[in-house]
C-alpha cells in the first residue's frame, strides 16, 4: 500500500481525478527496484515471487492479474 501511495502522490491532481472517476488503477506499473530497497529484500526474490504469481506455478500465463 505504501508504494500504491508513493506512486499516486507522483501523479497530478487532475490525472488522479481523472483516473478515478473512469475507475481505472492509479498505478499500473511499479519498479522492482524500488520495491525490493522499500522492503529490505533482494531484487531477485521480488522478481521471482512476481513471475510466480504471474504465470503461476505450472508456467501458464495468468489472465486477470
């Protein structure tokens, strides 16, 4: 939730607003990067856990996600 925060105060009011009322995500994208320094974890282990999630555990993509 912090980094769906820190990502939506980058975005202007008017976007924000404008992005709200189609209800469509405020964020659509998030650097690994970021997340795995914001949680004290390795990048690798954050990469893995998202391609799990993903493509789940047999390697079939997942729609939906």
């Amino acid at each position: 939730m912090e980094i769906v925060g820190l990502k939506r105060d980058e975005l202007p009011v008017k976007k924000r607003i404008e992005l709200s009322r189609n209800n469509q995500p405020l964020v659509e994208d998030v650097n690994l990067k970021q997340v795995a320094m914001l949680l004290n974890r390795s990048y690798g282990s954050l990469y893995n856990m998202y391609m799990s999630i993903i493509w789940g555990p047999k390697g079939n993509y997942r729609t939906g996600c």
